[in-house]
C-alpha cells in the first residue's frame, strides 16, 4: 500500500516535487550568477575576461537552454507520436514479411545472424542512459551581411561577404556533447552540445558596400582587404546549446535516425584588425555575442556486442546572432548560418550499471 503524507498526497508524488524544488532552486542559482556576469560584461577588464569567457558561455547558454527546453519538448511531442505510428507501420510490415518468407527460413545457430543481430539492440532496450559523444568534421558558413561601426565617422554595411570554414586548419572544426535517454519518454531525451566551429572572411573577395569610412563615402564595390586586414572567428565560432531530441527505436536493431531543436549562445573568438591599423588597435577575445538556435538529424550506429560504443553522422544547421564589441570602441554586427556535418563516436553509460 502507498504511504500518504499528511496532506493526503502519494509519497512518490513528493519525492518528485521535492526532486523539482531542488532542480528549481540549483537553476536558480546558476541563472543569478550568469546573470551577474551578462550584466557586469561591459565593465569586466580584458584581463578578466579571458578566464571568465567558457565559464560565462557555459552557464548563461545552459540557463537559457532549460528555460527553453519545455517549449521545444512541446514541440517534439508531435512528432513523436507521428514517429512512433511510422514505427508501428514499420514494424507490422516488417512482421507481415517474416510471416511471408518464414515457412522457407532455417532456424540460425547460437552464432547465426538472428542471434548476433540482438547484441546491438540490447543496449537499445536499456533504462535510463547517458550518452557521451566526440565528432569533427565539416563546417561551412553561408554568405552574409556585416556592419561595422567605429568611432571616427565609420558606419559600414557589407553585403554578401563569402567565409571559409578551415575545418580542418588548426584548432580543427570539433565538437562534444552529452545526452540523456529515459524509456519513459517515448523517444525523447536531451543533449546538450558544444561545436568549435570557424568562419574566416576571405580576404580577396569583392563585396558590395555602403556606408561611410572614416567621415568619406565608400565605393558601392570595393576590395574587402580596403576596410579589413583581417576579419574571422577562427579560434571558434562556439556554439553552447541545450537540444531536445528524438531517436527512433525499434526499427533496427543497430541503427537508429534521430533529430532534434536547440537553442544556447554563441560565443565566438573575435579577431579583426582594420587594414592600415596598429596591432594595438586588434580584437582579439571571445565573446558571448548573442543567441544560436540549431535544428539536427542524423543515424547512429551501435557497435560491438554490447552496443555501448557507438558512431554517428549527422547534419547541423547553425542560426547565429553576433553583437561583437571591438577595440578601441565601436560594433561589428552579423547574423551566420553555418551547415555543419559532425561525424563522431559515442560511449553509452546505463545510470546504475556497475
């Protein structure tokens, strides 16, 4: 029989709400220091800034990641249950076809392939899980706008300015992430992802422009190397997110697709540097320049008989908002859409496996 507490209320029904205040109060607390450190930004020394940088990123994205996460669940649910009917068409056919071929199959061995083909799916049928990833791959951003403002009489719009990705110059397009998967979720479970992608302007490009470049009207067509010496996010265009995700189950026993939504900050390495200009007179820091939202899809694979390691393709598509503060006073603006294709590999822990 359950035990009731004096208010009438399941004991299993408290330990879950005691379970929430606890979480509410742990994100409250992260929410307050990120928040203490968005707020004091402008007034942190470069010197602070530097170490401050990951720690800011971090707790700020994961802070506005949770506070997002029950809308995108809201989301996803839909899609669940679609994906789920997918499963079962899938399945009845799948059942309708062994049935068809069955009086012509031989049974397999202990070592046959009806046997081997379970190992994978094992792990898939586990409990509660976490899952910890490592990828690199590719990263491209698209062609975009860019302003820049200074003081000194410059406000200038570019448009159409081309990027390279250099994911595979040092420091390497790469990326981690850790997921959490509970069966009682039907699919759904979350993840949260940091890429280290890059985004280099090139700099023998033309771009169209307007605008005013030290108090004198530019040219509306102009080498990119006469305003800039050097602009890029090369030692990252990181992207902080919280993801919800969907992973279809039982239609194989090794591979299954998934897809997700995410949202969290970008916080890239700044590095420009106008052309003519003092090396003093660089940016040359990370910065937490606004928010990304990330849309994923991809199939996974478990390896090995136990199914505890597995590997991963996907696609990545990036949405970025950057508000960058440069040196010597002034904005540089632009909005990024940057494809990404992670190929990784993940080891898969079930929560109180020994």
């Amino acid at each position: 029989m359950t035990q009731r507490s004096t208010g009438n209320m399941p004991t299993s029904l408290r330990a879950r709400r005691t379970r929430l205040v606890s979480v509410a109060a742990s994100l409250g607390a992260a929410g307050a220091l990120a928040a203490t450190f968005l707020f004091t930004h402008p007034d942190l020394s470069p010197e602070l800034m530097g170490p401050f940088t990951a720690i800011h990123g971090l707790l700020a994205s994961g802070t506005l990641a949770m506070v997002a996460y029950a809308a995108l669940m809201g989301v996803l649910w839909p899609l669940a249950q679609v994906m789920a009917s997918v499963e079962a068409i899938a399945k009845l056919t799948g059942a309708a076809s062994l049935a068809a071929v069955l009086p012509f199959a031989q049974v397999s061995g202990p070592g046959g392939g009806a046997a081997s083909s379970s190992h994978g799916g094992e792990a898939a049928k586990a409990g509660q899980e976490i899952q910890l990833g490592f990828y690199a791959g590719f990263n491209r951003t698209m062609p975009n706008k860019v302003h820049m403002v200074q003081p000194g009489g410059t406000d200038l719009t570019f448009t159409d300015v081309k990027w390279i990705g250099e994911s595979f110059r040092p420091e390497p397009y790469w990326g981690l992430r850790a997921s959490y998967w509970n069966p009682k979720l039907r699919g759904l479970g979350f993840m949260f992802d940091y890429s280290h992608a890059k985004a280099s302007a090139l700099k023998t490009q033309m771009v169209k422009q307007s605008g005013k470049r030290d108090g004198v009207d530019v040219p509306t067509v102009e080498p990119f190397n006469k305003t800039f010496r050097k602009l890029e996010f090369t030692h990252g265009l990181n992207f902080f997110t919280l993801n919800a995700l969907y992973k279809a189950q039982g239609l194989h026993a090794r591979f299954a697709p998934y897809a997700g939504v995410g949202i969290g900050l970008s916080v890239p390495h700044v590095d420009t540097r106008r052309a003519g200009a003092p090396i003093e007179s660089r940016t040359y820091v990370h910065q937490i320049t606004g928010l990304t939202f990330q849309a994923l899809g991809g199939i996974e694979w478990r390896l090995g008989k136990t199914g505890k390691v597995s590997s991963f393709a996907e696609y990545k598509l990036n949405h970025s908002s950057n508000h960058a503060k440069l040196n010597g006073g002034g904005t540089l603006d632009t909005d990024m859409w940057t494809h990404q294709i992670p190929v990784g590999i993940s080891y898969h822990r079930a929560l109180g496996a020994r």
